[in-house]
C-alpha cells in the first residue's frame, strides 16, 4: 500500500500537458539526469532501475538519493519483469516511456554477451509488449547508440547511413533494437522515437568510461592506456556533454506523437523516429588528456598502445541536422566546459586524493 502510494506521489502532474514518464535505467548516468530535468519542469516521473553492478552501486545508490530528494520515486526492478511492470501501468497512466536502462560498455561484452542480449534485446521487447498492451499506449523514447555506425568511413555519420556492419555486440543489440522497433510501430501503431547517443560524460557519469577512469587514474598518479587506431591514427570520439544530451531526451519526448494503436489504420501512421544526439566535433583522445591534465593540475603517465580488436572504434562524428530541424536540438558545451564540471564534481564527490577517499 505504502508502495502504490509513493509510486502515485512521484507520479503527480503540476503542468497541464498532463505528462506522466516512466523513465528506465532511471539510477543510471542518463537517466538520473533525464529524470530531474523532467521532474523540474513539473511531469510527473517514476523511475525503474535493476540496480545491477555492471559498476559501482554505490553511485547508483548515490543518484537515487539524489532523485528521491526531488520526488522521483526509483522502483527497483527489471525492465524483463513483465508482471511488476503491468502492476506499474495498473496504477499509473504513463503518457510516455523514456527507456534508458541498457547493458551499456563495450568491452564488457567479451565475458558477459547474454547480459546485452537479456537487458538490450530481451528487455526491450517487454517494454515494447507492455506499451503495446497499455490504454493508453503510451509514446516511447530509447536509447540507441552511436555504436550502430561501425566503421563507417564516411563522416559526419547521419541516420541514413549504413548501419549494417556493428563493430561489438553491444552495437548489435542496438542496431537489433532499432529493427524491432520497426516491427512495433509498423504492427502496433506504436509511436517510437530512438536517440543515438554519442560518448555521453559529465557529473555523475560512468566510472567504466575513458574520461571517468582516466581522471581517477591521474589523480592517484597511476599510468593510463591510451590507444591509437591504424597507421598510430589517434581515436577520437564526439564528446557530448550530458546536459545537452538530457535537453535532447526531453525534446524528443515533447515531440513524439501519441501512439496510434494496432495497426495505427483509423489514425493515420504512428510516429517512428531516429536521431544523432552528438556534439559534432570530435575531439582526439590526447586532447582529451590534455584538458584532463590540466584541469587536474597532474601530469599524465601514458601508455600509448595500439587499441585492442575488443568492439571499440576509432573515430565518432555526429551529424545532427535533422534533431536540429525536429527536435530544436543545439549541444553548446563544449569539452573544455563540460570536462571542468565533469572535475569539479569528481573532486566534491570523491573527495581531493589525500583527504577522503570513497573511491
Ligand atoms: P548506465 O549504465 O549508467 O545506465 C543504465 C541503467 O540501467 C543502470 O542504472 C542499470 O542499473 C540499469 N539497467 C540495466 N539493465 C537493466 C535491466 N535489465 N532492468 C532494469 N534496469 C537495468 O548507462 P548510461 O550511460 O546512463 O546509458 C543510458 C542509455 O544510453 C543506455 O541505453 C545506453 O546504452 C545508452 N547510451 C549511452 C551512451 C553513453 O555514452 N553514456 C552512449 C550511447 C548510448
């Protein structure tokens, strides 16, 4: 009873869009800042999150606190619990799902490929069954990946190229993820917005990420791996800071039209949507330790190897002309700024090496 109670409370609604989103992965990097930024402007938003220790709990824990203080109650559960999440739906009218929680990483899929296919493949489809079964259904927002473009040569990378060669099976579960959503809004006139994400970071980011480990490991003055692609090319990726990425979640959720139901006949064809959220420019990863080294004030011991055939790839360019267009969608962060906001959490979070230390 307490329960249903704290799930209507987090899920009370003071604008009059009368918008009400279960967020996914809501105790995650991307979630937990969607999450507030929802909660700011007055929807009503319940969290759900497995909790799983892919990472640090502790920091999952961390956000969670964070969201409890602003009202966003966090169920914990598995997005592959089909029966708590019909209870969900049972009490609570979601007007749209903003589905975030993934097997995320690349590497990580070398020791544990059926954790991408259970949370990336198998979890999506629960939620898409729910959605579909749901009065009203409600419209979905996802997380893609950048990783669906492979090694694609042709940069910047649009949606309308070639994905058809994933580089991890992390990549595969996403690209999977795009074609079943395919099926969903085509036979259940569900309406379907997917977002392909480019290196998300900022505060309360991901400590299995570059930025995130690399900060870490200067500041304990220990040595860090720095790979460089063929022919001693530098890797580089599309940087993009979380806040932008979370104004992107909320346009993309503003923008998606409701659902049409089965078949989507009598109303005209539900909305089936893909966008690059990117930064679009790309920065090197020595730049990238650069402006680590000097916002830390320590000189990096480096390594520099060549990166290992593991699923990673070695340059990432959003184009986003077209969440532009639709979306309003404008990133303004650039690294240097991000990075610096990234820092100072860092050090308030984990304390100044020497002091306190929680990780
Ligand atoms: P994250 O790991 O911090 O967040 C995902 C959250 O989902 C975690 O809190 C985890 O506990 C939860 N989760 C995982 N499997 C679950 C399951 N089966 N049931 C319930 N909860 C589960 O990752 P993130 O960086 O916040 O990523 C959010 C989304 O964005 C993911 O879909 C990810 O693949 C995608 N993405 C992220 C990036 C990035 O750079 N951060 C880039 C591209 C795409």
């Amino acid at each position: 009873h307490d329960w249903e109670k704290r799930v209507r409370y987090s899920c009370r609604v003071k604008t009059e869009k009368g918008i009400v989103v279960l967020v996914t992965g809501a105790a995650g990097f991307v979630g937990s800042h969607v999450s507030l930024a929802l909660k700011r402007r007055g929807d009503g938003v319940l969290g759900l999150d497995n909790f799983n220790d892919y990472y640090d709990q502790s920091l999952k824990r961390a956000r969670q606190g964070l969201l409890d203080k602003q009202g966003v109650f966090v169920v914990e559960g598995d997005i592959n619990d089909a029966p708590l999440l019909k209870k969900l739906f049972d009490v609570v009218p979601f007007t749209h799902v903003m589905h975030l929680a993934a097997q995320a990483g690349v590497r990580y899929a070398m020791q544990n490929p059926n954790s991408y296919v259970h949370s990336n493949i198998a979890g999506l489809v629960t939620i898409f069954e729910i959605c579909k079964s749901a009065n009203p259904q409600p419209a979905i927002v996802w997380a893609s990946s950048s990783s669906v473009y492979g090694l694609n040569s042709k940069v910047p990378f649009s949606e309308s190229d070639r994905t058809d060669q994933p580089a991890s099976l992390y990549a595969a579960t996403k690209k999977a993820g795009e074609e079943i959503a395919h099926t969903y809004n085509h036979i259940y006139g569900l309406s379907i917005t997917g977002l392909r994400f480019f290196t998300v970071y900022g505060p309360w980011g991901r400590p299995d990420m570059a930025y995130f480990f690399f900060t870490k490991d200067i500041l304990q003055g220990k040595s860090i791996d720095v790979y460089q692609g063929l022919n001693k090319v530098d890797v580089a990726r599309d940087f993009t800071y979380i806040d932008d990425i979370a104004k992107g979640c909320v346009a993309a959720l503003d923008t998606a039209k409701k659902s049409t139901g089965s078949g989507g006949k009598k109303k005209g064809p539900a909305q089936l949507r893909i966008y690059n959220l990117g930064n679009t420019s790309p920065v090197s990863v020595p730049d990238l330790v650069n402006i680590l080294e000097r916002l830390l004030k320590v000189k990096a011991k480096k390594n520099i190897i060549s990166m290992p055939s593991n699923g990673d790839v070695p340059f990432t360019h959003a184009n986003v002309s077209l969440a532009h267009t639709e979306l309003g969608y404008q990133p303004t962060t650039d690294l240097q700024t991000g990075l610096k906001k990234f820092v100072k959490w860092y050090l308030s979070y984990y304390g100044v090496p020497g002091r306190i230390s929680k990780g």
